[in-house]
C-alpha cells in the first residue's frame, strides 16, 4: 500500500465565483460537473480529473459538519484566519508543457510572476499568487521550454545539465 496520487485540493473562500474564473482563466482549468452537495461548489479539471475544488468558506452550518474531522477541537478556527496567504498549506504546485502559451496568457492578463531554474534539477518555475485569497501557485516545466524561449537567467550555467 502507498500513495498514487493526488486527488484533489479544497479552496474555501468568500469569493468562489472568482476564484472559480482566475484559475480557468489564467491557468487553463476547465470548470466541470460535480455531485450535488446541497450548497454550492466548483469542481475544476485537468483533462478528465477533478483537481480543484472550491466551495463557499463558512457558507452553512451543514458544510462546517462536511468538513469536520474527528480530531477537530471546538471553538478552534484551522482556516488561515482571514490571512493572507495558504493557511496551512503553502503553495499549489502543477507540472505544466507550454512555458510559452502560459508566459503569454499571464502577461496579457497582467499576472505578474516570477521565474527560475530550479536548482540541481531540469525544471524551470513560474511563482505567482491567486490575488482572491493570496494562494501562492508555482508552475513547473522542462528546463528545454525555458532554454528553447532564451529564458536562461543569468545565474545559471546555461546548457548544464545537473
């Protein structure tokens, strides 16, 4: 027995429509079907898995009782608080083709990212945050996409291999 894969992650927020739209919009999401939960949800996909889902963050008695866990304590808040930021979870990682195709989608709809080869390895990452609920996405490609856009950071030995 061992982990396989990941199945999906929740995002409770105040604004799901939003939320919704910034992730199909800029990262390619395709918003799809999902059962009926008796409150509204989002299900987004890649390709033919749901990934992503998003929900309305303190939106009914009934979904803070979906959401509990047996060790979960009363009167405690887990959620980031009202934070900026990924609460407990830090960032929102995806392995991604077409460094070009997002590069261009993200500066014609005024994201702005930062970039890098990752060290000691053939990846090369796009870092940006979700401005609705400030959830930092890193976006990872082949290190050949960002060698092949003359995308090669000064810092780095161009043509290394590590």
């Amino acid at each position: 027995m061992g982990l396989r894969f990941l199945e999906h992650v929740l995002i409770l927020t105040h604004d799901p429509e939003g939320t919704r739209d910034w992730f199909c919009n800029n990262l390619g999401f395709t918003n799809g079907f999902h059962p009926e939960f008796g409150f509204p949800v989002y299900w987004l996909y890649i390709g033919e898995q749901d990934v992503l889902h998003i929900g309305k963050a303190r939106h009914s008695a009934h979904q803070d009782t979906y959401l509990q866990t047996p060790t979960d304590q009363k009167n405690i808040d887990y959620s980031a608080a009202g934070a900026l930021g990924s609460g407990r979870i830090d960032h929102l990682c995806l392995n991604c083709d077409g460094l070009a195709e997002f590069i261009e989608r993200l500066s014609k709809n005024g994201i702005e990212f930062s970039e890098r080869k990752a060290h000691n390895s053939n990846l090369y990452q796009l870092f940006m945050r979700e401005p609705i609920n400030g959830i930092k996405v890193e976006l990872n490609f082949a290190w050949h996409e960002a060698e092949q856009l003359g995308r090669v950071p000064a810092w780095t030995d161009a043509g290394k291999t590590n």
